[in-house]
C-alpha cells in the first residue's frame, strides 16, 4: 500500500507529515524510460536525511522497498547501496492509468529506539522502553505520481522551430507541454555539445508562464491568487497535473505571485545555476 498523509501509527516514523524526526528526510525522484516495447526502467534516487535509519539500513537491520500501485500493487526489495535501477514488464505495471509510487524504510529484526538522538524531545523520556518489531515501518518517502491519460507522463518541455512567429521565441501552454517554439533553428544553439543546458533560460520563462497561468486558473481569489499545493484537488488539466505533481514531490506546499521564481528554483534542480555553468563552459572552451 501507499502511505499517505492519514496515515496514523503509535510509534516514530520519518515521513513529510510527521514530525518525529525534526530534522530528518526522506525524498524520492523517479526517472522513467522504456526498454524496447516490453518493458519500463524506473531509475530511482533519493535523499534519506537520516543517520540512524542508514545506520540501520547498512547493519541489515531494515530493509528498502519500492511500492507501485495502480490498477494492481506491486513490491519490490530495493538495495540500498546500489545502483537503483527496476525494470518491469509493461504485462506487471501499465503506466496507462494513474500510478503512484513510493519508498519506505522496513525493520527487518527487532531493535530499541534508545540510542536514536534525532527523535523530537517529546520521546526522551520513552525512547528507552520502545522497541520496533519485523516488519514495522520505520519511514516512508513523498509519493511520486504518473496520469494515466497522460501521452508523456516524464515529458514537460516540447520544443520546435516555427518560421512563421513574429518573435525570436514564442512560449504556448499546450495540453500536455510548455511548447517553447522558436524562429530560427538556431536560437535552439544546435551547434553547442551542451547544447540542453544553453536552453534552460528558456525553460525557466517557460516554467514562470506555466505556473503563472496555474495560479490565476486554480487559484480562488482572482486579485491576489494563492494556492495551498496539499489542499486543492489533482488538476484535470494535463499540464497543471504535471505541474502539481512536481511541486508535490519537491515539498513546495504553495504558491502565489510573491514565490514563483522559489518555486521555480525548487521544482527545476537550481536551472539558472546549471544554465550559468554551461555560460562558464562555453568561455572555458573559447580560451
């Protein structure tokens, strides 16, 4: 099963929603490929801001595991000091319906709490008497989510060049994309080996538009629109689904007109950083 914000449990548990571990995390990000037309690659990797579970997790005490879940729910034992990559017949897992993802931390044999100094106060006075069994769960990560009805669930960007706009670069919000279109086949800089990174100035503007536009169409109040990501509903469109989905996993809990460039910075991996490297690259090479 997928464990989600409801979920209650009589113990201390590393999750978004719980405040256990104070300055503990768990965040997982899913890169999806497909291996011929029989198969999918899930390449995983996520953050686990937790000594004591790692500690737990190399000492073979607790377990990882990934979870699918969507017509049917599928397990998998993960290991943890490897390269995480699970390849699943499309037969096992279609991504033609809604698919929700997870990763969660397992004791795999029974041990005591006493010596866990990252539980919030409110334990220093219990945590010698408690005890963890097999097959507790110790954390569980953000659940990462795939629309079904989406043709490109992975897919933000889509870019083209297109002689007839009247500007060098004309950004559309498209159902499924940010569809960045251009007027020459230059400005897309075919010419560079970093080519990608030289066109993240252009996903960023892309990225303020999107969110913008978001923002004013799920937003309630029109004049100072704002958005509490952990409240509103999963959007119907397949753009803002994305669009959600991606502030959902980078911890963004909401969005207004004063934090769209934060937000920007959150969901992109520090573009404009990247964007600056491949500038400091191209300089390097020319000297």
């Amino acid at each position: 099963m997928i464990y989600r914000k409801e979920a209650n449990f009589p113990y201390p548990v590393l999750s978004q929603f719980s405040l256990d571990y104070p300055e503990g995390a768990f965040h997982l990000d899913i890169d999806i490929s497909e291996l011929g037309s029989k198969s999918y690659r899930f390449a995983i990797s996520y953050e686990l801001k937790s000594p004591f579970l790692q500690n737990l997790l190399k000492k073979d005490k607790a377990e990882l595991y990934i979870v699918f879940e969507s017509k049917d729910v599928y397990f998998e034992k993960l290991d943890p000091f490897k390269d995480l990559n699970v390849d699943i017949s499309k037969e096992r897992i279609s991504l033609d319906q809604k698919t929700n993802i997870q990763i969660f931390v397992v004791a795999k044999t029974r041990f005591s709490m006493r010596n866990n100094n990252e539980l919030d106060p409110y334990y220093d006075n219990m945590k010698k008497d408690l005890y963890l069994s097999k097959g507790n769960v110790l954390a569980f990560s953000n659940v990462v989510k795939f629309n079904g009805d989406l043709k490109k669930p992975y897919q933000l960007f889509s870019m083209k060049v297109d002689k007839t706009i009247e500007s060098e670069i004309k950004i559309e919000l498209a159902q499924e994309f940010i569809q960045i279109n251009f007027k020459k086949e230059e400005y897309k800089f075919p010419k560079f080996k970093n080519k990608e990174k030289l066109r993240y100035s252009y996903a960023y503007m892309g990225l303020q538009k999107a969110l913008m536009k978001f923002l004013y169409d799920e937003g309630e109040q029109k004049e100072d629109p704002e958005i509490d990501i952990e409240e509103i509903d999963e959007p119907f469109n397949g753009l803002y689904f994305k669009l959600y989905t991606l502030m959902q996993e980078k911890n963004v809990t909401m969005l207004n007109t004063e934090n769209v460039d934060e937000v920007i910075h959150a969901v992109s991996d520090n573009i404009i950083d990247k964007y600056c490297s491949a500038i400091e690259e191209l300089d390097r090479d020319e000297s």
